[in-house]
C-alpha cells in the first residue's frame, strides 16, 4: 500500500518526485504513462500525474438534438472528443495505481481548473468523497517538500464547486445558444455551424460597438499653430497656448499676428520634478499586456509559455491576480540566485546593497497564490520568444525593489506678437527603478535648452496646421483583454482564448481587433431579437454568483437553477423569432464568406471574380465563372490566407495576404511568375543566404547564382540551368525558419 499523489501534467509530477524523494525516484510506466516509486521519510509514495482534464461535460446518451437541453453529465473525455483520445492512457494508468493506494493526494494547479480537474480525479478515479491537497506557487524544491509538509485533509470544496459551476454554465450557454444560432440558419434551408457562448457574446458586442463607433465617426477640423525658436543649444518648437483652435477664423487671427514675426521673448520659465514610483509585480492580465506593448506577443501566447517556464521551476504560477509579493516567498534569497546570472548580477547586487529591500506591491490581490515572481532557478534552453517573456519578468521583478525615479518637467512660455507659446519637455534626472527595468523603460526624454526669462530668441518659422479629430482606436489583443477584466467578464486565464475563438469564428479578425462583417451582423441581429444572449450585465451576474460559491455564500444547485431558468426565457423567446433570425444571419454569413474569399477580377475572363476555394490538396483560387472559364491559381498551403484588398504594382495580379502564427501578416502577389515574388522570398533568407544572390556560378563561371525551387524546397542554383546544373542547399537557421 502506498500514497498516491496525482499532478496536473507530467513535468510537474516529476518535479514533485524529486523534490519529496529521499534518494532517487524510481520512474515506470503504464502504457507509456510515467510515475514515480519514492520513499519519503517512512511513507511509500506513488507520483502520477493527469494531462489536464481527463473528464469533459456531455449531453446525456438518447437526448435529441435540439435546445434547450440541461441534462449534462461528466464523462472521460477520450470517449467523446478525437482531440482528447490520448487522455485514455492517463485515465487507464490512474485507475490501475489506484487500486493499491490507501491514501490521496490532489496536487493539481491550484487554481479553479486545476482543482475541478482533482475533483473529478477524487470522484471518479479514486472514487472517494475527498482527498489530501498540496498547495503550491512554485514547483521548487523547498516550496514542494512544505506543501506536502502543510497539505490540507480536504481539496478546495469552495474553490472546486465555483469551478464546476463554471464548466456547467460555460456548456448550458455555449451548447444551446449555438445550436439556437444553428438552428435558425437550418430553418432558412442553409447550413452553417453557429456559435455564440457565455463570455464570446458579450466579447463580441464590445468589438462590433467599437467598430461601429469608428464607422460613425465623422472628422472635425482643428488647426494649431507653431513657432520654431532658435536657441544656442538647439532648436525649439512652441505651440500656442490654446492647443487647439475649433475655429479657422480664430487660428488665422493668431497666425496674421506672429506670421511675420522675426523674433520672441521668453515670457517665464516653470521647473517641476516629481516622483515616478517603481512598477508594480505582474499579475497575469499586466504580464500579458506588458509582453504584448515590449514584444507584440499575443496573450495566449504568452500564457503559454509562461505556463512552461512554471512546470521547469523557473517562475512562479503565472495564473495569478495578486499584484503583491510576500515575505513568505524569500525574495532576498531569490535575488541573491538571480546575481549568480552575468545578465542580472550587477542590478540584483544593487538591491542587496540597499538598506531595506521591499517591493512596490499593487492593490490586486488573489488568495490562491502572489504575484508572477522568477525563482531564482535559471532556465534551461528557450527560444528567442521564450528568453525575452523571461527576462520581462526578471527585469519586472528587480524593478518594483528599486527606488523612485525622478523626473522633471521644465515648460517655457514664449511671447510673440501679443500671443503665448508653450514649450514644454521631461527627463529623467534620478534613474532610479528605471536602471532596473533596462529597455523596457519607453519614456520619451527631452531636455529644454537653458534659456532665462527675458531673452530674445529668433523665431525661423511659424507654421499653420490644418487637423481633423480622429476615431477611437481598435482594440488590440492586450487592451481587449484590459476591458473584459475591467468589466469583470472571463477569467485571467481564459480571456486570450475568448478572443481566440472569435477570430476562429470569423467574428473578428486583425492585429488591431476589427469585428468582421459576420460579426457585427450576428451582434446586431442578436441586439434586436434576443439581446440577453450578449448582455454583459446577465454574464457579470454569473461571474459574482460563482465568486459567492467559492466564497461559501452560494450553492452550485441555486446558481446552476436559476441560471436555467434564465436561459430557459431567453430560448423560449428566440424560438418565436427563429426564421427571422436564421435570414438575418445567413445572409450576413453568404456577404461575409464572399468578402472574406474575393481576390479581385478574373485575368482572363476579365468579368468572373477569382476566389479561394479549397480542394482536395489545399487552398486554391478560382474563377467563379466556372465552367465558362477555368482559370485557376495555386496558393501557399502553409499559412491561411486572405484577401488583401490590393493589385499588384508590377503585375497588376490581386495581392493575397498570408498569415503564419507569431508572424506578422505579409502581403505577396498571388501570381508566381511575378518579379516581385523572388524579391519577397529572398528577404526572408538568411543574410548569408541573401548575399550569395547574383554572385558568379563557381562551377561554369558564367552564370549568376539565382534562387530557385523544386518539391523539395527552394535551393541556390545556377541561372544557366540545365547548361550548369551547379545547386547550394539552403541550410535555414533556426531564427529564419520559425
């Protein structure tokens, strides 16, 4: 008989093994699923581990398909979904080590998911009433060997039964809504797959309203004048000190006073400093929008690597509120191991030396664990991506210890003609935190040339500009993720996946967030016959009932009842209006895929409309004239790939544009013959690469090396070919191939 102890993921049940073990963890495996035969003290431990949830909510076996349904229940989820099928053998592994345990451990992520995710481990593979917990921020040794030192005799019940409720809702919204939405389509004789969920509705309203913002934005003209002043320094420019003036004849006034004015007189002179506090530790929400604003990585991208610099032991857990550290964590100690690194050494030996070493803590706090903090263990090999996400929050980290830095702003009043300009520049006069936290410091720094009141200065220009008001910003993938957590939609760790998914939906689409066409006709047909299914206050509601479960003030049962009863009115109501909901949207959906698939004209019927289809090898281009004309075009076939709503200069072919994961949007011309294309491929080559271009052929010293390809791959070659059959491989580095 033995303790089993079950992790969330492998590389955490081998932490766990090593940090308890008392000499060497002995690994084995069933099926190819790893687990760990330790002695600690006098107990006999087993370390297993789960791949995520093992259990998955299903609708009920001889349920038809229809809505609304509620009868749902938790099922192994390899028996329901093909993505999930290699969590059979995990489930096996834990049922077969089970049998001969006496005694369990949850030690599962703790947070909501990860304590859902040990709950139905307890209920259905322990098949026991509750278990041991270990409780834990860092997957470190010392941290490890107190959490099962400190284990509770009970899993989270508040924390597990809020989680569950979670999972009940996000399936009764998400299942029956969308198949509302599907449904409706189905009554106009189309078929599409619809889908709207709990938070994706909301998310939505808040894009297709800004959008729509944007488009009834209508430009009101300003003008602002400016004077550039000579000094012995430098050059200055000065701006009238109206800012902004909404009345052409008003600006004009001003201007005919100073146009012709040769010199100024410096009317005063105002010197403030003030105190920049350090930053505050990472949450999760300002890790994400920090590496988006230093980076441009996207959220869930961050996330995820995050989440694997957690499971190597070198940060800590990254789905975190708190925006404190605490004592408890030793960050004296941790900054003592991060001098060890050349990198860091001379910053983390500047605190050490500071009399007291304290951090800047935030407001935001979360009882499940501090905020995102590095352990001091230095990581492993990463990528490019992964090294600047670390370094983020090192350098954050070192940064809210540092003291406050000083800046000062010095504004400078100009007199010219009976009119007032305004000079005005800030730098930075004690570094501070700032010598910390390295490039990510993005100040502007402008010092004002040392000028005294009542000097003369010659004025070189004045200049009128003609302005117009402009639209509100689009959202990008780190400020939606602001908004929903400031309307208190989602979690933090499942935002970036929300916004995921409408893209993946083709509600949404851009580097800044613009709602598609497809989404914002779902949104205002939704608006106007069943607005509930994207309020954000009915979804706000929800979020505050699940935070009274893990609170202990609500029960699951009363939450999850009434929340059928108000999806129950809302579906009772969408049915009467199902057709006329399913025209709405399938013409929104024929417009959007006809927007989303036309490249531009046909070259050679010169009156069909080329459009991406896809076939039986892939994505193509065709003419929708077809059969009258077959014109069709190859396209990439590993990226995806859309309209770019451009004709090529040289060609005058319709440009395509080509989207890669983590790369930015590139537009080429979809003709492959175009002289363009070669330019466009040989600037992604390495630099190396690139300089052999248009160099004498070493075999026949009469052709140029040329980049060409095959099936296999582009390769250097020859251009007297097949006369000279001289070929380089092309070796991609690593850097140039991701």
């Amino acid at each position: 008989m033995y303790e089993l102890i079950v992790c969330e993921k492998p590389q955490a049940a081998n932490k766990i093994a090593e940090a308890l073990c008392d000499g060497k963890p002995v690994k084995e495996n069933i099926g190819g699923v790893p687990y760990y035969k330790i002695t600690h003290g006098k107990k006999d431990i087993v370390v297993a581990c789960a791949v995520g949830h093992l259990y998955g909510l299903e609708q009920e076996k001889g349920e038809k398909w229809g809505y609304p349904i509620f009868d749902v229940t938790w099922q192994p989820s390899h028996e329901n979904r093909k993505d999930s099928a290699f969590t059979k053998k995990y489930l096996t592994a834990l049922k077969k080590l089970a049998k001969d345990a006496n005694e369990f451990t949850i030690a599962t992520d703790y947070d909501i998911e990860g304590e859902v995710i040990g709950l139905n481990i307890v209920r259905y593979v322990f098949k026991k009433k509750d278990a041991s917990r270990m409780k834990f921020s860092t997957l470190t040794k010392d941290d490890l060997r107190d959490a099962y030192k400190d284990k509770t005799g009970s899993i989270d019940w508040g924390q597990a039964k809020a989680g569950e409720t979670r999972h009940f809702l996000d399936w009764y919204n998400g299942i029956n809504y969308s198949r509302a939405l599907t449904s409706a389509i189905k009554s106009t004789g189309a078929f599409k797959i619809m889908s709207i969920g709990r938070v994706q509705g909301p998310a939505l309203k808040i894009l297709t309203e800004k959008e729509k913002e944007i488009r009834n934005f209508k430009p009101v003209p300003y003008w602002e004048i400016s004077i550039l002043c000579a000094t012995k320094e430098k050059d200055m420019e000065a701006w009238h000190t109206n800012d902004k003036f909404w009345k052409e004849d008003d600006a004009k006034k001003v201007f005919d006073n100073v146009k012709d004015k040769k010199s100024g007189v410096v009317h005063s002179i105002e010197s403030s400093a003030f105190e920049q506090m350090p930053p505050v530790p990472f949450d999760l929400t300002t890790l994400q929008t920090e590496t988006y604003r230093c980076h441009g990585i996207s959220p869930s991208s961050t996330l995820e690597m995050a989440q694997e610099l957690y499971t190597s032991g070198c940060i800590s857990y990254p789905r975190t509120s708190s925006q404190q550290y605490p004592e408890s964590i030793g960050y004296t100690k941790i900054i003592k191991m991060i001098s060890a690194n050349s990198k860091y050494s001379e910053p983390a030996k500047k605190i050490l030396s500071m009399k007291k070493i304290s951090p800047n803590n935030g407001k935001k706090t979360d009882p499940a664990h501090p905020a995102i903090y590095p352990t001091g263990i230095e990581p492993g090999s990463m990528d490019e991506r992964q090294e600047k996400i670390y370094d983020l929050i090192v350098r954050r980290f070192l940064a809210t210890f540092g003291e406050a830095a000083i800046r000062e702003t010095v504004k400078i009043t100009i007199e010219a003609g009976n009119e007032m300009f305004l000079a005005k520049g800030t730098r930075t006069t004690k570094k501070g935190w700032h010598e910390f936290y390295g490039e990510y410091v993005k100040l502007e720094e402008e010092e004002m040339p040392k000028v005294t009141k009542g000097d003369a200065l010659q004025i070189k220009k004045t200049t009128k500009y003609d302005k117009e008001t402009q639209p509100p910003k689009r959202y990008t993938p780190a400020s939606i993720i602001r908004e929903l957590e400031k309307r208190n939609l989602g979690t933090k760790a499942t935002r970036s996946t929300i916004i995921d998914t409408l893209f993946q939906r083709g509600y949404a689409h851009g580097k800044a967030i613009e709602a598609t066409e497809l989404g914002i006709r779902t949104c205002d047909t939704l608006e106007r016959y069943s607005p509930k299914i994207i309020d954000d206050e009915l979804t706000r509601h929800f979020e505050e009932e699940m935070e009274d479960i893990r609170n202990n003030k609500k029960t699951e049962k009363g939450v999850l009842d009434e929340a059928k009863e108000a999806i129950a009115g809302i579906l009772m109501d969408f049915k009467k209006k199902e057709k006329e909901i399913g025209k709405e949207l399938q013409s929104a959906n024929r417009e959007t895929m006809d927007a989303m698939t036309t490249l531009g004209k046909c070259p050679n019927c010169k009156e069909g409309m080329l459009q991406i289809r896809k076939g039986k090898f892939g994505h193509f281009a065709a003419c929708n004239g077809y059969p009258d004309c077959k014109t069709t075009f190859s396209l990439p076939g590993n990226a995806r790939i859309k309209p770019a709503g451009k004709i090529c200069d040289s060609c005058g072919m319709p440009l395509i544009m080509i989207l890669k994961r983590e790369k930015r949007p590139q537009e080429i011309c979809m003709n492959k013959d175009c002289k363009t294309k070669n330019l466009q491929e040989e600037s992604e080559l390495p630099k190396e690469i690139q300089a052999k271009i248009g160099t004498e052929c070493p075999k026949c010293r009469k052709g140029k090396i040329a980049l060409r390809s095959s099936v296999y791959g582009q390769f250097l070659g020859c251009d007297q070919y097949p006369k000279c059959k001289h070929t380089e491989q092309i070796q991609q580095s690593k850097d140039a191939s991701r």
